[in-house]
C-alpha cells in the first residue's frame, strides 16, 4: 500500500535522503535500521508531508502523495507514532486518545477507546491522569494508542521501545505481534535486532541516507556483518 520511489530530502543545502526506496504491502511489517544520524527519522517525516522532498515519489494505493499535506497523508490511511511520543501534555488520556480518533469504520478498521484499553489496561487506570502525568512507557503505549484510534492501515512507529525499561519493552513487543497478528501494516525504526527479526517480515538498512541492504529476518541473521557494519555503535 505504501511505495517510496528515489525519495530525496534535504535540510537546506544539506542533503540527507539520496534515492531512498522503500515499500510496505497490506499486513506486512517491514524495518528501517541505521546507526543514529543516517537518515531514518527524515524518510518518516518525508512520507509524512512533514518534510518536504526534494525529488522522488511516495505513493499509497497507487496514487502519488509526495507533496500532499500531512492531514491527507492521515486520511490516506497512515498513522504515525513519532520519536519522542509528542503527546498532548495538558490532555487527559482518554482526551489524548479521542482528539484525532476515526470512525471504527475508516479504512475498515475496528479500533475503538475499548480496544485501546483492552489492548494496555495500564491505560484504563489512568485514563484520567494527563498526560504529563505518565510514565515513558505509559507515553509511549497511549501514543501508539492514539495512532491506532486513526483506524490506519499502514502504522508508522519511529524509535518504539527506545529510552523504555525492559519490562515495558516487553509490553510494547506483545503489543506489536498482537497487531501483525491483526494483519496490521507496519513500518517499524527501532535499535533492538533480535526482538525486529522475531516481529518482522522484511527489513531494511540506511546509511548515510541510501539504503544500503534489503532482506528478510532469516537473510539478517545470516548475514552477521551486516550488522556489525551498518548496525553496531
């Protein structure tokens, strides 16, 4: 559903996307690795309208979408879970989670407040707490909660677990093989490879801006230099 085709991006005179492709298909969870710094961050932002590229095409469904605003991109049926949650600080957690909701019916989907508090009970607890009162990983789970009350087809997930305890990583893995398991559409950053090459169908390697390798969680584990050349700090 999602097609990213020589996507270039720069920052004024600095470029940081060089013919970046990508693709995600209905219900496939795809991964885009890199150290920090290599371009990950702005190829999101770039299929989100909230960068402007320079050259190159992102489709989804077939229609090009490259210079469409980021509410088109939304209704398109993409929903985004940023880097550093940027959730509403002064809005409570179900306020939080109705703000930018959709129809159950949009874009077929089913995502509902209940939903979302069957899917993280930590949630319902709180529901009334603002947002400025949680935890990171309570943060976390209602920014993914927010995405999802979009009712999107393709979920965008930039650093999921980054910065998170452990046990809360954990949490947010059970919640991302229950949404594959949904058939969910995923495209997904985040450092932790062993846990990406459990969840994901296919991934993805930038560096400096290019993608530099393209295979499957078997391929990657069996490629171990791959990782220590692109992925290692």
């Amino acid at each position: 559903m999602l097609e990213v085709e020589g996507l270039e991006t720069a920052y004024g005179e600095s470029r940081v996307l060089f013919g970046v492709d990508l693709s995600v298909a209905p219900g496939e969870v795809v991964t885009l690795l890199g150290r920090n710094g290599m371009g990950k961050t702005t190829t999101v932002n770039s299929i989100f309208g909230l960068v402007r590229p320079r050259a190159g095409h992102i489709r989804i469904d077939g229609k090009d979408m490259t210079r469409a605003a980021p509410h088109l991109i939304a209704a398109a049926g993409l929903g985004l879970v940023p880097e550093g949650r940027q959730i509403f600080p002064t809005l409570s957690v179900q306020e939080n989670l109705v703000a930018t909701a959709r129809m159950p019916g949009a874009n077929g989907g089913k995502w509902t407040l209940e939903r979302i508090f069957e899917l993280f009970p930590s949630l319902r607890e709180r529901r009334r707490n603002m947002g400025d009162q949680l935890s990171g990983g309570e943060q976390q789970m209602l920014a993914i909660g927010r995405a999802l009350m979009t009712n999107p087809r393709l979920i965008v997930l930039d650093e999921a677990t980054e910065g998170l305890a452990p046990l809360v990583r954990e949490d947010i893995w059970t919640c991302l093989h229950l949404l594959k398991d949904e058939g969910e559409a995923i495209l997904l950053i985040d450092k932790n490879v062993d846990a990406l090459t459990r969840l994901a169908d296919r991934h993805l390697v930038i560096e400096k801006g290019r993608i530099v390798w393209t295979g499957t969680s078997s391929e990657l584990l069996e490629t171990p230099d791959i990782k220590d050349r692109y992925l290692s700090v």
